[in-house]
C-alpha cells in the first residue's frame, strides 16, 4: 500500500515539474537565445587542469546590464506565457532594446506584457502577433503609465478588441504605425478615436469588415497617411465631402443621427427658410462638459414646408457668467474667420449636408429666442448647469469655423489598399478621385473588369484617376498615363454606359477610333517546302524548319553541293501565291547567319537561289 502511495507521489511530482519546465519567462528565453556573457570551460590536458574564462567585451555605453548591447530581440517562437522581470527589473538586463519580437508564444494577458514593454525606456517596435491577448478585468482601461516612445504595434492575429487598441493607444503618444489584420473586426466603434489620432498608418489586411460605413468613422483622424485593407469584403465605396455629417471630431457613431463640435459656449443658429419659426428641441438633461446635439424629432411641419433646411450646429458646453466675456470673443472671432462662407445645406431625414449655391438670393431670416420660451439654466455648486431644457438657435457661422478644424475627411490619406475587396463598379471607383492627398492605391484582384487583361485594365484605371501617381504599386508616368487616356477613350467610344468622365477625356484629346488590329502573324509557318536553284538551274527541293538560322541553312547547302562556307551567296525569291503579285517580286540576300529564316517571310513554294563565287568570277 505505502509503495502505490509513493508511486502516485513520483508521478505527481513529474506532472509537477513537466507543467513548470512549458512555462518559460521572457527572462529566461533571453538567457537562452543571447546567452548569459561569461562561460567558464574547464578541461584537463596531460593531468593539468585549464580553467579557461571568457568574459564579456566592455560595454560602450558605460551600463552594467547584461544585455546592455542589445538593440533588436527576436524571441519569436519561444514558447513565452510570462514576462518573468528580474527584481532589478529589465534596466539591469536589457535597457537599450529598441526592436522586441514577441510573435507566436503563449502571451495571453496584458498584465504580463504592458509591465514588460514599460520598463525598456528605448522601446520603438513591438511585435505581438500570433499571441492569443485577452484585456482580463479590463487591465487596459486601468493602466496608468504611459509608453512615450513607442512608435510602431504589431497585434496581427492576436484577437484584441477594437475598443481596448483604441484604449491602448491612449497610452502611446508616440505611435505611428498600428497593426491589426486577422483580428475578426467587423464593426469599429468610433467612440475614443481621439486616442488614436496621432497614428499615421493602419494595417487591417484580412478583417470582416464589409461596410465601407465603417471605415468612414476613421475620416477625421489629423494624421492618417496609410490605410491598407486588402483582404476585406468591403463594398459600396463613397466620399462624401460636402455633407459635414453626424460625426465629428468626438467621433459619436453615426447611428445617432447627431452632430457635435467641440465649441465651449452657447451659441445661435441662422434659420434660412420661408419665415416660418421653426424650432430644435433639447430635452435632454446635459451634465458640465457634454455636448448638446440635434435631434431627428423636428416636427413634421417643418419637414412638409422644406426638405432641405439650411442650418448649421454647434455645441454647449458650460453655462456660466466667468465664460459670457471669453464666449463672446470665441463668436466673433469665428463669425469674422467665417464671413464669406456659403451657407449649407441639410436634409434633416438623413442628416446630409451639401454646399448651397443660392447665394444672396435667398433672405437671411434670424430667429432669437423669446425670453417664455427658453427656461433659465440651472446651475449646481459648482456652478456647472445640470440640466437645459429648452428650444434656442444655433448660429450658422460658428458652426462654419468647427468644421474648419475638422478639415476634409481623410485629409491626409496618401495611400489606400483595396486589393481583395468588392469593390465593384466604376461608380465606386471614381469615388478615389475625390479624396483631397490621395497618390498611391492598390486596387488587385478585385471582382470588376475581369473580363480584359492585366495590361488593359490598368490603363483604364489610370485614365480614371488622374490624382493617383502610383497604381498597384508602379509609378505612373506622363507618356502611360497619356497613352492609358487614350485607350480608355478608344475602349469605351462604341459602348452604350460610358463613365462619366469620357467627356471630359474626349474633350483633351478629341474623338479617337478604335485601333486597326493587324495580325502580324497570319501568314507564319513553321514549316515550308523550299525550291534550292543553284547557278540558275533547280537542284533539289526540300521541307524546312524556318525557325532555324540562316547560318544553320548555310552549313546544309554547303555540304550537301561539297562547297566553302563563304564560297557562296543565297538569296530568297519570294515566289508563292500567298505573296501575292510575284512580277513586283525581287530577290533579297540573306546575309546574317544569326537571323531565323522567319525574319524573310519564307513561305511554301518559295525559292532559295544560291550563287557560286567562283562561278560568277568565271563568267565576269
């Protein structure tokens, strides 16, 4: 009994130490792969022993850390579930790392890996990818530190939530260049995006989003550059510049219906409209800092007397007498940036807003509240107001100057990647031509113009977008992109549906006919039946590969008449009936023995003369 009890001991001591030996620390891969510095090596040679030390060169920088020389650790593959931080921490190991991979190990928590990047100060890139991360007890949100140099993530295929990267960044003021493909996102929540709005390039290859409304809600990022999304079935491409949408630089999602700005005072709106007073109701309660937005819910009066009313929206924030003096500056000084601005328009049903060109004709009709219909504010002890409810105006001018500082929407995209998506038309296609920075796309395997080739359907895609420089990664050229405008005008001048653009080439370049297609090689034959005349008396006829060189030629005749390679001449007599008329026919040397007989349009029935040297010095 005793001996089974300490058998089941051993084998649970071995479970034990075979689940410990799995679990490896960052630490301990580091000792593994770059080793530990110092090796001592003892040997015994002839009875004497040799302790032979080899210790570390010293280290340049002055640090003791052990790893002081490293700059780029590559631990991919390592089996890593822990960071395993020394009590000294990682500035007495490694403190100059600026590269890190930590790709395909067992990481799974942030609590093992933000600690770890916190404390290698130099840190630049970071690679996580193929790491299973989960954000447990929301161990992001309550991360306090933050990562100032990070500039470059990698969490490819890790699984991380849309919500905890945007969250993550916010600890990042360095970052760049994000990368998320393989992460399952379909839907990307807007709220937060200030937290991302340093970012210059976005990686999202291989996701499910499939709705370019979502890409959308990236629009206002200041210094988006880059957005690859190969990969994604995402359709129905648009760009929208002159409806100023429900967004805004809060990023609120869309669905809201609602527009914000980050203004800091109450403010009017100039209803322009056929003077019927018209009114947007805010019976929302507005705690100190919120904003205050435009709701759906205007009376269908006002709907049935105008389907586009023009009106602009700003917000409330703070209702107090310390900021009466500094809003009223703030207004005025918007009012003045914004004199001559054109008014805009709004659909209220959809929240769509257009450029309006009515210009002076159409009169200025400023509504101002009557002093029974607006209820004072309340304010708290802090003197914040906790709750407005009332119907005021909003002025058209100051909401002029927040769109001023939204900008264009992706007003510095450079670069977009739509290979492998579905985009699938020329109606979404031109929509590229709208973006204000944009110079370089990839538009590869996607499902339209599959029916030309390669070659062909680039050229369309040049002569469409004029803005693009680099199309699928080549640089566009004047000459091919005159050429491409070219083709476009000769492919589509028969065609019913033309692209609307087809005028506008058609005036630069004038009504071009379709090409003339000539085959070349109509009349090619591998194989021709030949008549030899030597002297000018026919000698043999024979079946010939005109694939083969005229020098190859030259060797057959030579040894079939017994004479010197350059003891005679050849010519070819182009005799046969598919050459047409033969008097208009002359004889034509060939001279270069590398030339293939296909060169002279050697066909059946033809003649090959050749001419004896000395038997033309004989007869002189």
């Amino acid at each position: 009994m005793e001996t089974c009890v300490e058998i089941s001991r051993q084998i649970a001591s071995l479970e034990s130490e075979k689940n410990n030996v799995y679990k490896k620390s960052f630490t301990d891969a580091l000792r593994e792969k770059y080793g530990s510095g110092d090796k001592d090596c003892n040997y015994i040679v002839d009875g004497v022993f040799i302790n032979l030390v080899v210790g570390r060169s010293p280290s340049k920088n002055g640090s003791d850390a052990e790893f002081a020389h490293l700059r780029n650790v590559v631990l991919s593959q390592y089996e890593i579930d822990y960071a395993g931080i020394p009590i000294r921490g990682l500035s007495a190991l490694c403190p100059n790392v600026i590269d890190l991979d930590l790709s395909s190990n067992l990481l799974s928590c942030w609590s093992e890996i933000l600690p770890l990047i916190a404390q290698l100060p130099c840190l630049k890139f970071v690679n996580l990818s193929h790491n299973k991360i989960n954000n447990h007890n929301h161990y992001i949100q309550n991360w306090r530190a933050r990562l100032p140099n990070l500039e470059n993530l990698v969490l490819n295929s890790t699984n991380v939530k849309w919500e905890d990267v945007v969250q993550l960044c916010g600890h990042l003021p360095a970052l760049k260049d994000l990368h998320l493909c393989q992460n399952g996102y379909t839907v990307l929540d807007c709220t937060h995006l200030d937290k991302i709005q340093r970012v210059q390039s976005i990686w999202m290859n291989d996701n499910y989003i499939n709705s370019w409304f979502e890409i959308w809600k990236l629009r206002y990022l200041p210094n988006l550059k880059s957005l690859v999304l190969s990969g994604n079935p995402v359709d129905e491409l648009f760009y929208h510049f002159e409806q100023l949408e429900e967004t805004s630089y809060s990023f609120e999602t869309p669905e809201k219906h609602e527009v914000f700005s980050e203004a800091s005072s109450p403010r009017e709106t100039k209803l322009k409209s056929s003077g019927v007073r018209r009114k947007l109701l805010m019976d929302n309660s507005v705690s100190c800092g919120q904003y205050l937005g435009v709701f759906n819910d205007i009376t269908e009066k006002c709907h049935s007397r105008s389907q586009n009313e023009e009106f602009t929206v700003i917000s409330c924030k703070t209702w107090s007498d310390s900021d009466s003096l500094q809003d009223a500056e703030m207004k005025q000084d918007c009012e003045e940036s914004q004199m001559e601005s054109e008014p805009i328009d709004i659909n209220y049903k959809n929240v769509i807003y257009s450029d309006s060109s009515n210009g002076s004709s159409k009169q200025e009709i400023e509504e101002t509240l009557d002093a029974s219909s607006c209820d004072s504010p309340r304010f708290n002890d802090s003197g914040c107001g906790s709750s407005i409810s009332s119907s005021f105006i909003i002025n058209e001018e100051d909401y002029l100057c927040d769109q001023k500082v939204l900008g264009r929407p992706f007003e510095k995209l450079h670069t977009l990647c739509l290979s492998k998506t579905s985009v699938s038309g020329w109606d979404q296609v031109a929509q590229l031509r709208k973006f204000p920075a944009l110079k370089s796309v990839r538009l590869m395997d996607i499902p339209f113009l599959l029916d030309i080739s390669s070659e062909e359907r680039r050229k369309l895609y040049i002569a469409s977008l004029p803005n693009i420089s680099c199309l699928n990664g080549s640089e566009v050229t004047l000459t091919e992109k005159e050429k491409a405008e070219r083709q476009f005008l000769r492919y589509y001048c028969e065609k019913i549906d033309k692209p609307v653009w087809f005028c506008e080439l058609e005036a630069k370049h004038g009504k071009l006919k379709p090409l003339v297609d000539i085959d070349l090689g109509a009349r090619y034959q591998r194989w021709a039946n030949i008549i030899f005349i030597y002297n000018g008396l026919e000698i043999f006829s024979e079946r010939l590969h005109v694939v083969q060189s005229v020098g190859k030629l030259r060797k057959h005749i030579a040894k079939c008449l017994s004479l010197s390679l350059n003891g005679f001449k050849m010519y070819h007599f182009p005799c046969s009936p598919e050459h047409g008329d033969s008097e208009m026919s002359e004889l034509q040397e060939l001279r270069l023995d590398s030339l293939p007989l296909s060169r002279f349009d050697i066909l059946d029935q033809d003649e090959i003369h050749i001419h004896d040297n000395s038997f033309l010095c004989l007869s002189v």
